[in-house]
C-alpha cells in the first residue's frame, strides 16, 4: 500500500455545459484528508481593530483564514469552498480589481469553489464583508509539516466524542 499522500487527491471540476468560471472554480473533487470548516472572519486583526474600507479588511479577513488554515497544518491551497459576505454588492463590484489583486496575493492562481452573497449586516456593525469556508487538509508524509505547527501559539485540541 502507498504512504497516506498517495490517497489524497483534488480536482477541479468546470464542466464545459457551464459558463467559464472567472475568479472561481465550479467544484473541486477531493478524496482523502480531513475537513476543516473554517468559521466566518471579518476584517478584524488581533486586537479587534478593523480597516475602514473593504479592501483592508478583505484582506485582513484573508489574513484570518490563512492563520486558522495553517494553524490545522495546512495552507491556502487547500481551501475548497469559500463564502464571500459582503454587505453592498456595488461596493464590491466598484472595486473588484483590487479585490481580486488581493486575492491573488493569498491565493496565486488557484481558486475555490465560491459565492457572493450580499447581507444587511454583520455582528459587527463597522464589518463590510466576513468570509467563511472550507478546507481539506492532505495527510503529510513522515518528516512532514505536523499540524498545527505553523501557529506555535494557536488553541488546537481535540474534541471528545458526543455521547
């Protein structure tokens, strides 16, 4: 039998019946590995201060999943899905191009399986978009990356059975 990275695989899946994806990826196929939800980040830092413009705070957002996806031994290549919560689509549209540059610069060329929704607002009043999603971890090979390594400070522990 192959070591554990052999069993993971990921495809992108953009069936030609459909319009081309621009900025996304129609579905991704993934078989092994373990499934991380990554809950919703607004533009928040660590200290709870947020940028007064969607551009900073997409950006911190990105930052905040980034950091949760390392923190599980991962990065952000491994995210598979993610939900953009913006609270006005015109915004977002207005300023795409630099959305998009921003994105690039967390994401490269690769992009999840993704949408847009536009709400009336945020547990956070000041918040202008909150990102969620999720990510599939690949096993590591032995003398691999251990998880939760990447956040040496990060509150990683494992949840006991519900009984």
């Amino acid at each position: 039998m192959g070591n554990a990275e052999e069993l993971f695989d990921r495809r992108i899946i953009n069936p030609p019946s459909l319009p081309p994806p621009r900025g996304y990826s129609h579905g991704i196929l993934v078989r092994g590995g373990e499934l991380l939800f990554l809950g919703g980040q607004d533009g928040s830092d660590a200290e709870g201060r947020m940028a007064p413009d969607l551009v900073g705070q997409f950006r911190q957002a990105l930052a905040n999943l980034r950091a949760v996806v390392e923190a599980a031994g991962g990065t952000l290549q491994d995210v598979v899905k993610l939900n953009l919560f913006v609270r006005d689509r015109r915004a977002y549209l207005e300023q795409r191009k630099a959305l998009g540059e921003v994105f690039r610069s967390f994401f490269g060329g690769y992009y999840p399986a993704m949408a847009l929704f536009e709400v009336s607002g945020f547990f956070r009043e000041e918040a202008l978009v909150e990102i969620e999603g999720i990510a599939v971890i690949p096993p590591r090979a032995k003398g691999g990356t251990d998880r939760g390594s990447a956040g040496a400070t990060a509150d990683v522990r494992d949840v006991p059975p519900h009984q």
